[in-house]
C-alpha cells in the first residue's frame, strides 16, 4: 500500500501535463494549447496591422495610397496612417531627385531636317521630375517611354524652324527654351505630373559623311567675314579721317573770309616747310657772302654729335 500511494502521485503528474499538451484531453499527443496557438494568431495580425497600417515617408518621397486597387488620398514626409492591407496599398514615389534621359545621334534614323533642308546629328539629354506623383503613377502605361518620344517630336518640330548654322551656333540656347516648354506643354497636355527641369544639346554637327566638308565651308565662311570686317574698319578709319580733314578746311576757310591775304600766306609758308623739311637745299645768297651752304651735312653732323653724348 506504501508503494503503491508513492506511485500515484507521480502518475497525477505526468496525467496532468500530458492534459496541457492535449488542451485539457483528448486530441493527438505532443499538440499544444489552444491558447498558445490563439495568441500567437494575434499577435501575426498585431505585425500586420502596423507594418501594412504604419508608413514611414521620408522628405524626399510621397506615398500614393490606393484602396482596392483605385487612388484615395497621397501621403506627405513623415508617418502615416492608413487602412491595412490589402484594403490601402501604398506606393513610395521619388519626387525630388533629377532624372536624365539621352537621346540622339544614336543612327541615322536619329537625323533631325532643319529649316533650311539641311540634315543635323544631333545629341541632347533632358532633365525631369516627379510633380504630381498619382498622375505620374496611372495617367501613362510607360512615363520614360513617354518623355522621349515627347522630347524628340519637340526637338523635331523646333529644329525645323532653324537653320543648320542656328542650330550649330549662337542660337542653342533659344532651341533649348523653346523644347523645355513645348515639351511641358504635351506633358501637361497628357496630365503626366511630370515637370521639365531643362533640355541640354551636347552635340550638334552635320552628319559625319560631311562633317569635313561643311567644316571647312565654315571656315571659308569666317574667312570671309573677317575679311568683310576688316574692309569695314579701314572704311570707318578712311570716313573718320576724310570727316576730320573736311572739319579742319572748314575752320580754315572761316579764317580765310575773315582775313585772306593772311591767310593764304600762312599756307605757303606751311606747305614750303613741309615740302622744303624733306628734300636736301642749298642756299645761294647775295655777293659778298658764303655763297654755299650745306645745310644738310650740318644737319646730319649735329645729329651725330648728339648720339655721341647720349
């Protein structure tokens, strides 16, 4: 009897864990408690509920909210609240970085016809940003694809109005402007929430089978203009000096009117000094004196002695 109470008390023990495992009896050996399995229910749905329900939106990011599959509201920087999935769905959208997208000079498909029948090669990238991130997100299947064909219909339609030196040259800069705003326009247009940050050409040249030719007609024609440019200085030069020339006899005749005996005598004496200062003179005076004077030779000896003492 002794053996036996020591024995039951250890069967009670192990009849009442085995109860635990079985949810108080019955069921297979080695399952666990029904309430173990319910909190661990609840507390996948406690992850659930704040993972799908709580979203973190950083500052340079908007969070386009979908319920059911169709827009409801855009989340701005910071946490916010929303419905658990899959009721709202949130997509994060980049609205602040730059995106670049290259086009051109890629084939000869790429080959743009100015407005002067020339064919152009033509390089250029565009510079773009998210604005308006659910416009983004369901008005256009493919938005990347779409800025370029936008992009190259714009560049298309400008440079058909230019010239093949324009393009080239000073006038890019206006090309670059005016496909910044058609392009903004069609994008608007397509309400795509897309915002043109700018246009940049990095390469415009005629097509490389005549590249060398046309440079060197560019040549000849830069020839040319400074040609033109420097006859036009020498004509300015020639008309500035004939105007001066002019103002001097006018202030001359005046002086003649007021006094012309004295006058014209002034100018023969200025116009023999000139004329005599470049030639060589002898002077012949009356009898009795030196009838030879080498005016010359003393001219050149003073010259000389003055180099000498320098």
């Amino acid at each position: 009897a002794s053996g036996r109470s020591g024995v039951a008390p250890l069967e009670d023990l192990l009849r009442r864990g085995r109860m635990r495992f079985r949810g108080g009896g019955g069921g297979l050996p080695g399952r666990p408690d029904g309430s173990l399995i319910l909190w661990a229910v609840v507390g996948f749905i406690a992850i659930w509920l704040i993972f799908t329900s709580v979203h973190s939106i950083a500052p340079g990011e908007r969070g386009v909210v979908t319920r059911f599959g169709r827009y409801s509201a855009t989340l701005g920087p910071g946490v916010g609240i929303t419905l658990p999935a899959p009721i709202d769905r949130v997509r994060k959208v980049d609205v602040e970085s730059i995106r670049s997208v290259d086009l051109g000079s890629q084939s000869s498909e790429d080959l743009m016809l100015t407005g002067d029948q020339n064919l152009l090669d033509i390089a250029y990238s565009v510079r773009w940003n998210v604005r308006t991130p659910e416009l983004y997100l369901f008005q256009l299947a493919q938005p990347d694809e779409a800025i370029r064909q936008v992009a190259e219909s714009a560049m298309r339609a400008v440079v058909s109005q230019v010239s093949l030196q324009d393009a080239m040259g000073d006038k890019r800069g206006e090309i670059e402007a005016q496909v910044t705003d058609r392009m903004q326009r069609i994008l608007n247009a397509y309400r795509s929430g897309i915002f043109v940050q700018g246009v940049a050409i990095q390469q415009a040249d005629p097509p490389a089978e005549v590249n060398d030719a046309f440079k060197e007609v560019t040549a000849a024609q830069q020839d040319a203009k400074s040609y033109v440019n420097q006859a036009n200085a020498y004509a300015l030069q020639l008309t500035a000096k004939a105007q001066g020339e002019a103002a001097a006899f006018d202030k001359v005749y005046e002086q003649y009117r007021l006094a012309p005996e004295v006058t014209r005598r002034r100018m023969y004496y200025e116009t023999m000094e000139q004329v005599l200062s470049k030639v060589d003179k002898t002077i012949v005076e009356a009898p009795g004196v030196t009838p030879y004077l080498a005016l010359p030779q003393v001219q050149k000896q003073q010259q000389q002695q003055r180099e000498r003492q320098q």
